[in-house]
C-alpha cells in the first residue's frame, strides 16, 4: 500500500479524482464439450491515504468503492461479498468477487435461482 502510495504522489496525483481505482474479478468455466465462457465483474472507487480498517487483506484499506464512505478495509465480508437478490431475481453484491459471481449465477440460472 505505502509503495502505491508513493508512486501516486510521484506523479502528482493528489486528489481524489486523480486516483481512480477498480477490482476486478474474471471467471472462466469451460464445460467438457469445448464450449466456454469468460465473465467479469468489477467495482469502481478511489485509493485513499492512510489506509483505513482492518478487515480484509491485500489493497482493502486504501480502497474506497464509488458511492461509500468506508474503505473495503473497514467492511465485514458479508458486507463486500454477500450476495443479494434484485426483483428480477438476479444475484447482486457490492465487491468485484460478488459481482463476477451474480453474472455467472445469472447465466447459469436465468430464470432465477433454484428455491
């Protein structure tokens, strides 16, 4: 964190608007006759100083998804990860991990999921 902290003020990149940030999750299921399916799902925010909570691991403290005030390091997993459903009975949730997920459950399952 500190190294990419460094490497942002090196470059002058002071304010929030100059650190725009995205995790992203891909997920690629292949099925035994060949046919495949790559799926991304991704979250925007903006990299923080100093880093803040500590929950999570790796870059979750410095990072601040769009539309929050706390950093994924100050998120319980349930919160980051869960998964919820929307009307349309499509899998939802806040983290890039999460959102690749709703999209292969989506595809998977697109009548909604199996009760």
């Amino acid at each position: 964190m500190l190294r990419v902290e460094e490497d942002l003020r090196d470059r002058g990149a002071d304010s929030a608007d100059e650190r725009d940030a995205a995790f992203v999750a891909a997920l690629s299921l292949a099925w035994p006759s060949g046919e495949s399916v790559d799926i991304e799902g991704s979250v925007a925010g903006t990299i923080v100083w100093p880093p803040r909570g500590d929950l999570g691991f790796g870059y979750d403290p410095i990072f601040l998804p769009e539309g929050h005030h706390r950093t994924f390091g100050e998120m319980d997993s349930d919160e980051k990860h869960g998964l919820e459903w929307d009307d349309a009975g499509r899998a939802t949730g806040l983290s890039h991990r999460a959102r690749a997920f709703g999209e292969l459950m989506a595809l998977l399952f697109p009548e909604g999921p199996p009760r």
